[in-house]
C-alpha cells in the first residue's frame, strides 16, 4: 500500500481536477443557458479537497469572481484544505483523528 502522503496527494488532485471540471461547465452551461451546476455542488466538492482546483477555475474562467456569499464560502473551503492537509501530514495528529474516528463510529 502506498504511503498515506502519497494516497493524500491523488485524493487532494483528483478532487481538485473534478472540482476545475465542475467550475468549467458551470460556466459553459451560464453561456449557452443550459442547466447549471449549483453552487452547494461546487462547493461541496472544494470543500471535499478541491478547492485549489476551484479557486484556479475561479480565476481562469473568471467565473463567481464577485458573486458573494460564494466566494467567501469558496475561500474558506481553501483555508479548510490548507489546514487539513497540515495536520494530516503530521503524524500524531493523523494518529488522533483515526483513533476518534473509529471510536464515533
């Protein structure tokens, strides 16, 4: 099995492409007035690890840039992201978060 830094990082990659993808038709679905992706999908896919993938898309596509509450909640999802992934990688703290994982479940 691969090192858990190594399974973080696909986690954290795919989930950012899947989260540029979304941003992307979103988009294109605003232009050609087809149905749009909704803004607690997008969200909740940054939230889930994409958010540097949505935050890039954001900006490329120059899509939800002003649109408020929106971009708050999509900058927190990054910080989130950020944060998570440093205590992640600290293993004590990984040891912590399964051990209560397991014992809430």
């Amino acid at each position: 099995m691969p090192p858990f830094e190594v399974l973080l990082a696909i986690w954290i990659g795919a989930a950012s492409v899947a989260s540029y993808v979304q941003f992307f038709w979103d988009k294109l679905s605003a232009q050609k007035g087809w149905r749009r992706v909704s803004e607690s999908a997008l969200l909740g896919t940054a939230l889930l690890g994409g958010a540097l993938g949505g935050k890039i898309a954001q900006r490329v596509f120059r899509h939800k840039t002003r649109k408020e509450p929106f971009r708050t909640h999509l900058n927190r999802a990054l910080v989130f992201n950020i944060v998570g992934v440093a205590v992640l990688l600290v293993p004590q703290s990984r040891e912590c978060i399964i051990e209560r994982a397991i014992a809430f479940f």
